[in-house]
C-alpha cells in the first residue's frame, strides 16, 4: 500500500513537471516571425560542428556575411554565431561554448561591440542567451550579462519572465511547439529588399573615446583564447555607414592588433575595391547589407581568407559538399521567396 501511494506521488509529480516544461516551452517566444533574430544562436547546435571560420558578433556578422557565398567561390566551410547586440562578453562565451564543440581555423570577431563597457538591455540578452545550450559558458554570460532588473532564475526558469505572454501567444506558438523551422542559412540572414542610403546624420561627439576596462578584458580573453587553442583571430569591422565609428576608435582597434599580431579589416575603407554600392547593396538606408551587399562582401573577403589564413578549398570533399548542396539549395530558395516577396528582380 505504502509503495503504491509512493508510485502515485512520483507519477503525479512527474505530470506536474512534464506539465510546466510543455507550458514553458509554449509561452517562451519562438522568434519565427517578426524578430526573428532571437532564433539565430540555438540553430547552431543542429549544425555539423566541422567549421573552418567561426563569425562572432552582432547584426553586422549576421546580416553582412553569407557563409553559402564562402563556400560557393573558395570551399570555405563557415558559420556565423551573431545575435542582436551581441555584447563583447557574450562573444567571448559563445566562442567558450562553440570550442566545447569544434576548434576552427579562423574566428572573425567584429568590434562594434568595444563601445559597450555594460550591460544593455534585456530583450537583447534574452535573444543571444537563452539560445545558449546549458553549461558553465552560459551561467557565466547570464551573470555578465543581466542588467540591475533581471535575475538568475528567470533564465533558468523561463516561465517565470513570460508567464503572463498568454496574449501575445500567436498560432506559430503553437505550430513550433516542439520544432522551431531554421530562419537562417548558417546564421546568415537574409533580406533581399532594398532602401538606398541616404543622408546619413552628422557624428555626434562623445565625451569620451576611450574603449572601456571591460570590454578591453574581454577582448583581451578572445584573443588568449584563439591563442592557446591555435586559432587565427581576425578582427573586422563591418562597413555599415550607420552607427558612425569614430576616427579614435578606429586608431584604438589598430594598434590593438598591431600589439598582438593580429589581422584587422575595416571594410568602411574596402568600399569600393569590394564593389559595394550603396545606393543597391543595402536594405535599410547603410546600417546593413542585404543580399546583394553581403554576397559582394563575402566574396572579397573570401578572398583574403584564401590569402591570410591556413583555410583550405573543401569542395572536394563528397559528404560536406553533399550537405552544402543542400544548403545552397534552401538558400536559393528562400532567395527566390524573397524577390517574389519585395518585387525584386
């Protein structure tokens, strides 16, 4: 008798478990629709993990890079783990957590991010970490990154942050209940439509130039990191006109590079040589690229990956070239979704 009341207690305990992780799960945003950045960090753990070049960074690795052209034109095998206002810490520890996984050739880290010596904003944090698969890397950009109103526990726990999201719950909620369908083509994303670059607004000076403590630490930590795992580290940054990046920023990341041994690319000066054209080649008036931009700038910057790194031509091998055959094969599709979408031709 005394067993069966036991066996009871532990099946109704289960069902209460099984229960709030369906419940979670539903009420956690999918990121399938809309902003659907957010979804860009887990799809990296359905991938194989056999990448030459590992991205990090923010929207300017993501939206600015396609991995497909990379292995179209030169057999490069690559993957970009970007996420909206990816804050230099949290590239520091998703790159911890990509080497638990696979150690690349090359890892290409953009410095926007240097001007954040703090945390930001919560959305942003929620969209790069709770993509994160657990482990100590995780914990430790959780505790980095949470701003004075967040906490632990609403991480580990998601339902207590989105328990009262039941009227935000759409029918995708639901048809992605327990498969999210991929939004990006090895965390590149996409968009094919196209807004010139206007007049872009004047500079606004700032008190200070001066990139901070932290996120010279952090810079400090990726470059170790590479270091003592035999990686080529390679820092860029992305030609968007818009956030301006100022002349003492860009005099800082020089001479960090030069002081460390470091290749570092700042496309804003690659412009014309890489054929970018802004008036066709981005989306959203010169913050980002779209399609036609960043498949001009992969491609020159393919290039110099063939030249200034140990990253070799892999066309030639049967089963990845398989797999990438069907990953051009979406891309192309998606591709043509998107024209049909904007009236692009």
């Amino acid at each position: 008798m005394k067993g069966r009341k036991i066996g009871r207690a532990v099946a109704a305990a289960g069902i209460v478990v099984c229960s709030l992780a369906l419940l979670q799960r539903l009420l956690t945003p999918k990121y399938t629709d809309g902003i659907i950045e957010g979804a860009l960090i887990a799809e990296y753990y359905e991938e194989e993990k056999d990448h030459d070049v590992i991205f990090i960074g923010d929207c300017e690795v993501y939206e600015n890079f396609s991995p497909a052209v990379l292995w179209e034109e030169y057999g490069i095998n690559s993957y970009i783990r970007g996420s909206a206002q990816q804050l230099i810490w949290q590239s520091y520890y998703l790159l911890e957590d990509t080497l638990r996984y696979e150690t690349p050739r090359v890892v290409v880290f953009n410095v926007l991010s240097m001007q954040y010596d703090k945390p930001q904003k919560e959305a942003y944090n929620r969209m790069t970490l709770e993509g994160m698969g657990w482990s100590a890397s995780k914990v430790k950009s959780i505790y980095a990154s949470m701003t004075s109103k967040e906490n632990f526990e609403e991480y580990l726990f998601p339902i207590l942050r989105y328990h009262s999201r039941w009227s935000d719950l759409k029918t995708s909620d639901l048809e992605n209940l327990f498969r999210v369908p991929k939004v990006s083509h090895n965390g590149y994303y996409m968009r094919v439509d196209v807004k010139a670059a206007g007049r872009i607004p004047d500079p606004v000076p700032l008190a200070e130039y001066q990139f901070g403590s932290n996120a010279y630490l952090y810079l400090d930590k990726i470059t170790r990191l590479c270091q003592e795992k035999g990686i080529q580290l390679i820092l860029i940054k992305a030609p968007s006109l818009y956030p301006h990046w100022y002349d003492q920023w860009e005099v800082q990341m020089e001479d960090y590079a030069k002081e460390h041994g470091l290749l570092y690319l700042n496309f804003l000066e690659c412009v014309e040589e890489a054929g970018l054209d802004f008036q066709t080649d981005t989306y959203d008036g010169g913050l980002h690229l779209n399609l036609s931009g960043a498949e001009k700038l992969s491609n020159y910057f393919g290039r110099i990956l063939t030249e200034e790194t140990a990253v070799r031509d892999r066309r030639g091998e049967a089963e990845l070239a398989a797999a990438w055959a069907e990953k051009l094969a979406a891309y192309e599709e998606e591709k043509q979704r998107q024209y049909m979408q904007y009236g692009v031709n």
